[in-house]
C-alpha cells in the first residue's frame, strides 16, 4: 500500500490537473473530469492522514484496530460484521466509515469528502453531458479539503 508521500504526491499531481484546466479555461468543457479528479485528490489527502495518524476501525462489537490504509479496513470491518448491514462492499464504503469512526480528526472534511465521492459517481457513471457537472462547487470543496490537509498533516 503507497505511504504517506506517495498519498500526498498523487494528491498534489491530481491538483496540478485541475490548475492545468484553469489555465487552459477548460473547466466547463471538462467538468466531469474536473469533479472526478477533485474527488481522487480528496481521496489521496484522506489516505495520507489515514497513514500520519492513529486511525483506528471500530468494530460492531466495540473492539477498535489500528489501521493505515482503508483495504485493511474493509477486512476488519467485514470480519466483525454481525449483520447483513454491518458489511462493508468497497474500499470506498469502507474510507467513509473509517472517517465516521475518527470523527475528531475528520469531521471537518467528511461533509465535503461525501459530497465530492457523490459528484464523482455521477460524473463517472451516469453519462450526464460533460459541461453539467458543477466544476466550481468542486473547486471549492477541493480548496476546503487541501486546507484541512495542510492544517493537519504536521
């Protein structure tokens, strides 16, 4: 699984995109793509902080295990899984939850996080016209992120 740097790089390169849409002023034209990269920047700063902290999955029964990477997880979590509900399907449903269970690192960012992935999805897989996609509320959500990334990789 990358580390920490690797997670932080493909974020920051992911960003490095996104201004090349900005300079070319292709935002519009490109906005599925703008959202969807937005998302997997977003995606990259979450895993690197899921790599620089003590981030723990917590599981049904209230045991909690350290984890670094969200694929680890989604195997603890579908180990402990009670219920039909309790299973995790993706490394996606997993990332999400692993932010849930460490809320007090990622509160701040869970709302912008959920509503770039649900941006991303339909970017990627409804075949909505390209330009529909609201590239300026991603920019924003992106920019929110980047600055909860900054604040508390140190």
């Amino acid at each position: 699984m990358p580390e920490f740097a690797e997670h932080q790089r493909q974020a920051y390169h992911n960003l490095d995109l996104l201004s090349f849409f900005v300079s070319h002023d292709s935002c519009k034209k490109f906005a599925d793509w703008y959202v969807t990269v937005s998302f997997y920047s977003a995606l990259h700063f979450v895993e690197a902080i899921f790599q620089h902290h003590k981030t723990v999955a917590i599981l049904p029964n209230g045991i909690q295990v350290k984890v670094a990477h969200s694929s680890e997880a989604k195997d603890f979590y579908n180990r402990g899984a009670q219920k039909v509900f309790d299973h995790v399907g993706s490394d996606h449903s997993a990332r999400r939850r692993l932010m849930h269970d460490n809320s007090l690192t990622f509160s701040g960012v869970i709302p912008a996080y959920n509503t770039l992935y649900e941006k991303c999805q339909v970017a990627r897989y409804y075949c909505n016209d390209p330009e529909s996609h609201d590239y300026i509320e991603a920019e924003e959500l992106i920019t929110d992120m980047k600055k909860w990334f900054e604040s508390i990789k140190s």
